[in-house]
C-alpha cells in the first residue's frame, strides 16, 4: 500500500519548489490533495498534472495571509474529501532583506504574518478537522536559517521561520495524546526561485553551498521525500521534532 493511501493533505506553497514537489509525492503516494498558492495558473497545472496521473487534487488560490483562505482550505478538504490528515503549511516567503537596523516596520511585520502568522492561523483551522479524524500530522517547513545560522539580512526571514519551531514544539505538546504530531523541516539550501533569489551571484551560491557539508544545495525533491516521512505514519513516533534536512549545514565547520 502507497504510504498515503486514503489520506487528505494540505500542501501551502503549492504553486513551486518544494511545496509543489512535495504534493506531486504525496498525490503520487495515494494522498487527496488540497493545494494552495498566490498564482492560480501554476496551481491549475499542478492540478491537471496529478489528476494525469490518476490522482485526486483542487486548487484553492489566494494569499496565504487571509485568514479566510486558512479556514477554506481545511473546509475545502472536509467538504470535498471528507475530512483531513495531513498538512504541510509550507509557504513563505524572504521578505525584506537588510540589516535588521535598516528593515522596515512594514516589511518585518509582512515576513512575519506571511511566514509564521498563517502557518499558524492554518494549523488553528487544520487541529479540529484532524480532532474530527481521530490525529494527524502537522508539517511547517523552517529553515537553516535563525535555527542553525545566523546570515546577514535575513533578520525577519530568520525570526519569522524560528518562531515555526517553537508553535511546532506547543503544537506536539499540545495535541500529543490526541494523537496529532507536529514537525518542523529545517531545511537546507534549495535550488528554487527563492534559493536562487537569495543567493544571486556565483560567489554567493559558492558560499551557500560551501554551509552544507554535503558541499551543494539540495533539489526540492529532497526535501519533499522528508516532508513525506513527517506526514507518513512512517514517522509515527515522531513528534515536536525541528528535524535537520539540511546536508549537514549543523554540523559543518569546513
Ligand atoms: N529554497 C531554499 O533554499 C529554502 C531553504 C529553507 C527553507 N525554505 C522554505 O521552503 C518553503 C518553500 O519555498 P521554496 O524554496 O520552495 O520557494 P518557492 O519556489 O519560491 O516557493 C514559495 C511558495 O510559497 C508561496 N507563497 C509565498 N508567499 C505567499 C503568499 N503571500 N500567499 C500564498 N502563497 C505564498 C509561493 O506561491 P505564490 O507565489 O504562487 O503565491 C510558492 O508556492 C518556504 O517556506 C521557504 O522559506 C526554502
């Protein structure tokens, strides 16, 4: 049986790099699938590609930042799929990269409601239905960066996507003996548009890859084979973890 069979999930994010990688796994492992992004287009094609396969999926597009989107999301996943077990709240965004004396107010508080205000409001809408399905697995994807290194510029990027570590760690505690898990990816350097965009010139990309002890950036189908264990009953004694899918960026000091 498919590792995902007969399950519902929510994939953020959905519309490129990891998080459109990531629901292409987890249709491909038998999982319904409510996908979500700012660019409808981009979702109607992912839609189209995993039904092609045979698979299950509905777009629902808007800003992730709108509370309503959250709550239509989850409804979206018990009205048309039954109910809901998975969700990997993975959208974010960079934000405004300076150095934090120079960041703006407006620009913080916008990483800050993208990155970790509708992750939250997400998993606020995701915990009943997943209540209503007797447990669940709760996937944010976080990041290297605050958890594991300090990079310049990225002061709200850093602070927004740490604090995802700690609403997964409440989370786990919170909703453990009802049988709801909560993880976070602390994911490495990832050949997508916002890897690429945080890393611009050969010599930035050079140093990004030279963090990871692996000595190169991951592709997004990495990440997304670790989103899948999280969201799988394969990680079920697997809770409040901030688990490295790094290529060794906490360890590396070369
Ligand atoms: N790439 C890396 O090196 C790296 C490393 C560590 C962690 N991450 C994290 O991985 C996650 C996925 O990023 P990625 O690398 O796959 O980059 P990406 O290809 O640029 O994907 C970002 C996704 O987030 C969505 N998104 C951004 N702002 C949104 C908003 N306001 N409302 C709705 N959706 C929004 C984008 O969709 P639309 O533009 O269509 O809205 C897109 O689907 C992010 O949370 C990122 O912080 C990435």
């Amino acid at each position: 049986m498919s590792a995902l069979e007969g399950k519902v999930a929510i994939v953020t994010g959905a519309s490129s790099g990891i998080g459109r990688a990531a629901a292409l796994l987890f249709a491909c492992q038998g999982a319904k699938l409510v996908v979500t992004a700012r660019r409808a287009v981009e979702l109607d094609a992912l839609v189209a590609e995993i039904e092609g396969h045979g698979g299950q999926a509905v777009a629902c597009p808007g800003d992730i930042a709108d509370e309503s989107l959250a709550r239509a999301l989850t409804e979206t996943a018990v009205g048309r799929f039954g109910g809901l077990d998975i969700a990997l709240n993975n959208a974010g965004q960079l934000g405004e990269t300076a150095p934090a004396s120079d960041i703006s107010l407006a620009g913080w508080r916008e990483t800050v409601e993208v990155n970790l205000t509708a992750a939250f409001a997400c998993a606020k809408y995701q915990l009943p239905a997943m209540l209503a399905r007797g447990g669940g697995s709760i996937v944010f994807t976080s990041t290297i960066v605050g958890h594991e290194v300090g990079l310049p510029g990225m002061a709200a990027y850093a602070a927004s996507k740490a604090g995802l570590v700690g609403l997964t760690r409440v989370i786990a505690a919170e909703y453990g003996v009802q049988r709801i898990r909560a993880n976070a990816l602390v994911v490495g350097g990832t050949d997508t548009p916002m890897g690429r965009a945080a890393a611009q010139t050969p010599e930035a990309h050079a140093f990004v890859e030279s963090l990871h002890a692996l000595k190169r950036i991951a592709v997004p189908e990495e990440i997304a084979q670790a989103a899948l264990f999280l969201a799988s009953d394969a990680s079920s004694f697997v809770t409040g973890a901030a688990m490295p899918v790094d290529g060794g960026v906490s360890i590396n000091r070369a």
